[in-house]
C-alpha cells in the first residue's frame, strides 16, 4: 500500500485556510480565514491542519507502505521534522528534489527556483522493499563486458564509497581478500596460488571497508575480479570488483536504484496544467495540478501491482489518472482511494476520473481519445457517525440512529436501513452476525429494554448465524445465551445510565 499527497505548500497564494472541527478557542479563531503570507501564525497553522492528518495517514499505511508528499522550500524544513517525528527517522527514503520548473520561478527575489521535493518515508523502512527501475536499453551501454555464460556486466568496486565507508563504522566487514594473479579469481583463503593480499583501502591509505560481508562473498566468490590498479607510490596495488550483470540469473532484467534528483522534462508543472486542459478544455479550472509523470515515477519505484494508493489531497484527481494510467500501461491492477474536501469533488476530481475512463473526445492523445479503461465509484460524506454527537443532540437518538451507529461500528460493515425492522428489533445481518437492537428512545421505555430471557426468545430460534444482540444491560445467564447462540453487547454507558 501507499499513500501521495500534495498538501498546500503554504506560499501564501494559495488561498488555503484552517478548517478543522476543533474546540480550541484560538484555533477557532482561525477557521475560514485565508493563510497568507502576512500571517505571522502561517506556519502554525499549516502544522495544526498537517499533524493530525500525517498521523492519521501512518496509521491507515500497512506495516511495509510508503508515503510519498509533494512539498517546496515554503515548509519542507517543519515537513520533515514533523515527519520525523510522526514516521520516526529511521524510516525517511529520501528527500527526492524534482525539477519542477526547469525556466526557474520569478516568485523569489534572488534565486530563479527550478525545483520542488517529493519527501518520503516508510512505515517500517525494514520491512519496505524498494525495488527501483527496470533497466532500459540506454543503461545497457554501460555493460560493456560479456562472462563466460554470454551474459552482459559491468564492474562495480567492492570498497564501500561514501556513507559509513569507515572501517570503524562497520569493522566486521574489513577483512582480507586474496587474489590470483595470472588469472582475477578470488578466494578468502591465502595460498601459493592466491597470493596477493587485498584490504579495503581509500587512495589515501585509509582503512574502509567491503560492501559484503565474508558469508557473501564466500557464497559469491564466482562474481568476484581482482584486478590490478594503479595507485600512486604502489607498483603492485590490487583491488577487488563485483560483476554486475544486466540481466538477473533467470534472464528477467535487474532493477536499479532510483537517483534522488529527478530531472526528466515531463516533470515540469506546465505539464500538469496541459493533461487538464487536454481533458476539460481549460487549463484554469484548477491551479497547480501534478504532472501524472510525478505520480507515475514515484509508483513504479515500489512493487504495488494489485494494491491500493491513497490521496487525500486529490485536487484534480491526478493521482487517480497517473494510476489508470500506469495500470493501462503494464496490465497491472492497482486501485485508488482519493479524497477531496472542496466542493469540486464531483465536478473536477471525480470529473476527471470519469472522461479519463471513458475517454476525452477532443485528445490529441490517442489513447486518452479512446479512454483508459477502469473504473471507479463516487461517495459523498453522510453525517458522521460519533456517540459524541449523537448522545448531545436533542435527547436521546433515535432507534433508526443508534442502530446505524451499532451496526457499523460492531461489523464494520455497511448499514441498510432498508433491513431493519424495528418491530422485530432486528438491525441487519452482516458477514458473522445478526444484529439486533433493544432499545426505545424514550427514558420511561428504555428501561424496559434490558435483555432477559423472554425477549431474547423473542427473536426465534438460533439458526446457522450467531445473534448478536444490544440492549441496556441484561438479565440473563451466560448459559443460555450459550444455548440461544447469543453475543451480548451492551450499550454506551450513558445509555445504560439512563436505563437504570
Ligand atoms: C495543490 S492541491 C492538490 C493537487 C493535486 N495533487 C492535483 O494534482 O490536482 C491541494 C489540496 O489540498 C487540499 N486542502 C486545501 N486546504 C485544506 C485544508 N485546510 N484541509 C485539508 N485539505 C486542504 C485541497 O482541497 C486540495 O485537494
């Protein structure tokens, strides 16, 4: 699983405000007003509507997701500490910077800024596999060597360069290699034969270290080249190398490491602004929508063929178009969840999934001309379903309220008024249950409403499905509600209080 988002980059043009349902009074104050650049609060308020939204999102990520948010200079440095801490340091990929706009942008007084980031971070970043890119035909030139199997190679050097390449830093992973001479093969054994001594040394002289441990490069040996190199002041300096093969042992291409410095021309935001002009005629019917190129890069870096990505910052629905289109491009099946808060939701997010899937008349683009295919289902909000705001209405719910409420939150599973029958006090039926509801919304009833044996009877028979029944308090043994297949399930305290 994974989640993109492109939250406001708070410069202040945006026209974004702080509208969250809080109790603070000073954050009250705050709700409706436009965040603009003269607001000494600005960033406040940008990390009061982000926190709660990030920690929300780490929870709803699966153990081995990723996160990917889109963000510029404006909040990056306070976007990467809160990610630090919500996400944990340890789990931060990379800080990829994307040219976003490659004429430089005139907004800062000095610098002519051409880039923006893509921050991102795993859950468990141990149990996270990035498995980079394919490797295309313009990377095989690189492999210039052929082994003995005819396969194509490159030579990488065994030493650790850059970070932690210390022998201190990771002393286990310094050791001696031996080499053969007449021939490159390596052994980690010294003999006759395997007779000149390799340690994993910078230029200078100081001491590093292999980016293999002693099991790998025993149970790799074969991949490993000593080769003579040339070192100032040493005239016999060997090193070691591994062979880097194009292609995998099962003939499959291997993937390669995505850069951190995305530059490819489609990055550019104009290009964000054409994909929607070409699907609704007009560009400025919504202000800074993605490229589907971003979108599309970031995906392919993780194995997510049948999963599901996340945006709940969907704008213009970019996310969802980047996947259908990606799923039309190699067959796979990923599926998508965006959310949106505006009023456009329907007619520009959602909009745009549909003529994508059906496909845009006027395209120039042919396979957006026909339509990618897919589809996808729109949802409104209903009223939130909370106790809270339940039992502080006028008195008390209604039965048909309370038993949406208990329904769902019981089985998780969606609510059919249409099943109900409240005569019979049934509530619906889901996947393990048949829920019942003993209830009245009227205090003096209410307490006639516990679960004693004579009503739990009432409801006829066990059949193949346990009952599930809720109702104030009970009257009635564990045994028989063993004996009738009963779970009982007690109503909210306050509930119950009143039923006294
Ligand atoms: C720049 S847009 C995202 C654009 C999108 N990636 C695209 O390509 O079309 C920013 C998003 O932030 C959302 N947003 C703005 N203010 C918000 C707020 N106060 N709370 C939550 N979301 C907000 C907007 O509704 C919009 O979805």
């Amino acid at each position: 699983m994974c989640i993109y988002i492109d939250p406001p980059y708070n410069t202040g043009n945006e026209k974004w405000a702080y509208n969250d349902n809080v109790n603070s009074p000073m954050m009250q104050e705050w709700l409706g007003k436009v965040v603009d650049r003269e607001d000494l609060t600005r960033h406040d308020k940008w990390l009061c509507m982000m926190t709660p939204r990030l920690k929300l999102l780490r929870e709803l990520l699966r153990e081995d997701g990723v996160i990917f948010i889109s963000i510029d200079d404006n909040e990056v440095h306070h976007l990467r500490m809160t990610m630090d801490e919500v996400f944990g340091e340890d789990n931060f990929v990379n800080l990829f910077t994307i040219k976003s706009n490659p004429r430089g942008s005139q907004a800062s007084k000095h610098i002519a800024l051409e880039h923006e980031y893509l921050i991102t971070y795993a859950k468990s970043l141990s149990q996270t596999e990035i498995i980079g890119y394919s490797k295309s035909e313009d990377d095989l030139s690189e492999y210039k060597l052929i082994d003995e199997k005819e396969k194509k190679y490159r030579l990488l050097g065994l030493r650790q360069r850059g970070g932690a390449w210390r022998r201190v830093q990771r002393p286990n992973l310094y050791f001696p290699i031996y080499v053969n001479p007449k021939n490159g093969n390596v052994s980690l054994e010294k003999s006759n034969i395997f007779c000149k001594k390799v340690l994993p040394k910078r230029p200078s002289g100081e001491e590093g270290r292999w980016t293999w441990s002693e099991e790998k490069v025993k149970n790799n040996i074969h991949l490993l080249v000593g080769k003579k190199v040339s070192r100032i002041g040493e005239s016999d300096f060997w090193d070691v190398f591994r062979k880097d093969h194009f292609e995998s042992e099962d003939g499959m291409t291997t993937t390669k490491k995505p850069k951190s410095i995305w530059d490819e021309k489609e990055l550019n935001y104009q290009n964000g602004r054409n994909e929607l002009k070409e699907i609704f005629g007009n560009s400025e019917i919504f202000e800074y929508p993605k490229p589907t190129f971003l979108i599309k890069k970031g995906l392919r870096i993780l194995d997510l063929d049948e999963e599901i990505i996340l945006d709940s910052f969907a704008g213009s629905g970019t996310t969802a178009h980047a996947i259908i289109s990606l799923n039309k491009e190699d067959g796979d099946n990923r599926k998508f969840i965006l959310v949106e808060c505006e009023d456009y939701a329907d007619k520009i997010t959602a909009e745009r999934v549909r003529r994508v899937i059906k496909g845009v008349p006027n395209a120039k683009d042919e396979s957006l001309r026909k339509g990618l295919g897919g589809s996808f289902s729109y949802f409104e909000l209903g009223k939130a379903i909370e106790l809270e705001s339940i039992l502080s209405g006028d008195g008390l719910p209604t039965y048909e309220e309370l038993a949406r409420y208990i329904f769902y939150t019981a089985t998780g599973e969606e609510f059919d008024s249409k099943a109900m029958n409240e005569k019979k006090n049934f509530v619906g039926e889901s996947r393990n249950y048949k829920v019942y509801l003993f209830y009245e919304p009227d205090i003096e009833k209410l307490k006639n409403t516990a679960l004693t044996l004579e009503r739990a009877k009432s409801i006829g028979k066990p059949g193949e499905k346990r009952r599930l029944i809720f109702a104030p308090t009970k009257y009635l043994d564990q045994a028989h509600l063993d004996e009738l297949r009963i779970d009982f399930a007690q109503l909210p305290f306050e509930i119950y209080e009143l039923a006294r």
